[in-house]
C-alpha cells in the first residue's frame, strides 16, 4: 500500500472495523475497547498514517469548511472588493488547513445559506455585507453556527470585522473644510446597508463640527442610475462646491454626468469619494478617496472566525485602518 495516499477507510478495512471506530481511537473520544484502539493506532502508526481533514472531521465532528456570503446584487465595480476580501479569507483558511464554500445571499432571499448551514456543511460563516434589517444575521444567530461579520450591526452579541468608516469619511470631509470647501452634496447609495449608513453620519460629524449649516451640506440618499443625471444637472447649477460620493460605483457615473456637461474637476466643481478603487484609479484627474485593504479585512475576518470556532476569546468588534488620499479631484484653483 503507498502510505502517502493511506485514508481513514484504508485503515478500517485492513484492520475489520468501521470507519467510526478508526475516528473515535483518533481523537479519543467515545467508545472504543483498549485492545482495539492500541491495534489501530499502532497500525497508523506503522504506516505512517496522516489524517485528512476530511478524516479529521469526522473524529472532532467538524467539516474543516468554512462559509462565505457574497450579496447576489453586488454591481460589476464592487467585484475587486470581494474578490479581495475573499483572497484574505483563502489565504488565512488554507493556513489552517480548512477550505472555503461561497454562498449568496441576497437582500430579502438567504435560502442558500440556510441550506448551507441546514445541511451542515460548514464549521462557520463570514458575511461580507450587512443590512440595516439582516436576515443572514437573523438566521445564523437562530442556528448557533459560529459566524462573523464584515461591516457592523445593530444586533447585539455579533462579533463583528469592519473599516472605520465613519472616522474615515469624517476625516476626509475635515480635510476638505480645512482646505476652504464649504457647500457639499453627497450622493448616496443604498441606505439598507450598514456602511452606508455609517459612512454618511461620518460625514454629517464632520460639517456639524465645523458648523456648515443643513443647507450646505446636502444629502441624496438612494440614488439610482436613472436619476443620477438629473441630479448631477441639480448639483452643478447650484452653488456646491465639492460632490462627494458614497463609493467608487457613484462616484464614477458622477464624473462621466459631470464631463458630459463640458465641466473641468476640480476647476468648476470638486468631486470626492469615500472608497478607492482601481476604476478611480486610472482617472484623470486622480480621485480624493479612502482607501481600505480589503484582503486584510478578509484575513482578519477568517482569523476571527477560526478563533471562534475553536472556542477561542475574540473582541466583539474589531475596525481596521485606512488611508487618506488627497488627490488632484479637490484640488484648491482659486
């Protein structure tokens, strides 16, 4: 027999037992008579015998899987945030030897993941989106799997992995008052998610510190693509003087509704956006952003949710850092 390729059936069958029995005298626990366990760990012993994860499971009743929601709705420009944030979970997930299932979910629909998590195919979850009402919450929190989400919550007891993205945008809206912008329009995204929310109040932290009156600090909450230019066109016929924008995805429809128009950025109106991206990236001009590292956020979220499942002690809330770029898009040119 090659031992290099020796299973937790190979062992069964040579020795006249179940494969229950070979678990059980692995991981020492349950019913096994001395005379045959000493036989089955001298005949793995003897041939050298590693158990697979698969083998491994079966003697700790754990899966060695771990689950990972992607939204179902994501649009085409949020694919490097998860694809990223999904490289960080792979990374740290195959450090310890566990592999990684996708499930979707979408904002009303979790039916996969309750099969996911009905079936038992996974040790934990990561949620790499949250709402503001979440029913992946809901149910992992009913199922008592062990999960940890990307973004924050209202539901209490939910250990939680995010950017600080309320000291983020707060921060980056600051250094906009300080270099002399006063009148804001910020474009906003879906409010069912937790991030945008907390990106917004971010923002609204940062004009009521510096006192910018409501009429100066207007918010558009929900934008959609079919609205989006008459807005614009609202925008650049007032006073504003800086757009800020939600996300990379807003951002960039702003900027094409803007040059449409025959505008310059920043020499008739700045433009700003609360999330960098490769597509912002290879604008001109370069894009005020913020700037976070998504396939950090996957790892430490992976981390976290193997520390659980061990039974390990882990902060309820975690929040990672970001970056600050301050490009050519709000440039001052008068």
């Amino acid at each position: 027999m090659d031992n290099k390729k020796i299973t937790i059936d190979d062992v069964a069958k040579a020795l006249n037992v179940s494969k229950t029995t070979v678990s059980r005298a692995i991981s020492g626990k349950g019913r096994v008579g001395a005379t045959t366990r000493e036989r089955i760990l001298s005949y793995i012993e003897e041939h050298n015998y590693v158990p697979s994860a698969m083998a491994k499971g079966l003697a700790q009743s754990t899966t060695y899987n771990i689950g990972i929601t992607m939204p179902e709705d994501f649009a085409l420009v949020d694919l490097p945030f998860f694809q990223k944030c999904l490289t960080g979970v792979c990374e740290k997930a195959s450090e310890n030897d566990m592999d990684v299932l996708i499930s979707t979910v979408g904002i009303t629909d979790v039916s996969r993941l309750e099969k996911l998590v009905k079936n038992r195919k996974v040790d934990g979850v990561i949620l790499t989106r949250t709402l503001t009402d979440d029913p992946a919450e809901e149910l992992l929190s009913r199922s008592g799997l062990k999960f940890v989400t990307i973004g924050t919550g209202k539901r209490n007891g939910v250990v939680r992995v995010d950017n600080d993205h309320e000291a983020a945008c707060e921060e980056l809206t600051s250094n906009l008052i300080k270099q002399g912008t006063k009148k804001f329009a910020l474009m906003c995204g879906n409010s069912l998610h937790v991030v945008t929310k907390n990106r917004m109040k971010g923002f609204i932290n940062a004009v009521e510190a510096a006192k910018i009156p409501n009429k100066d600090a207007v918010i558009f909450e929900d934008v959609l693509d079919k609205d989006m230019e008459a807005i614009v066109e609202k925008i650049v016929g007032s006073d504003t003087e800086c757009i800020l924008c939600m996300d990379d995805a807003i951002c960039i429809k702003v900027i094409d509704s803007i040059k449409k128009r025959g505008l310059k950025i920043p020499k008739d109106i700045k433009v700003a956006s609360f999330y960098n991206s490769t597509v912002l990236e290879r604008n001109t001009p370069s894009v005020t952003s913020l700037s976070f590292d998504a396939t950090e956020l996957g790892r430490v979220a992976c981390e976290t949710l193997i520390k659980l499942i061990k039974e390990e002690s882990v902060p309820t809330k975690t929040l990672l850092k970001y970056e600050v770029l301050m490009k050519e898009s709000t440039r001052k040119t008068k």
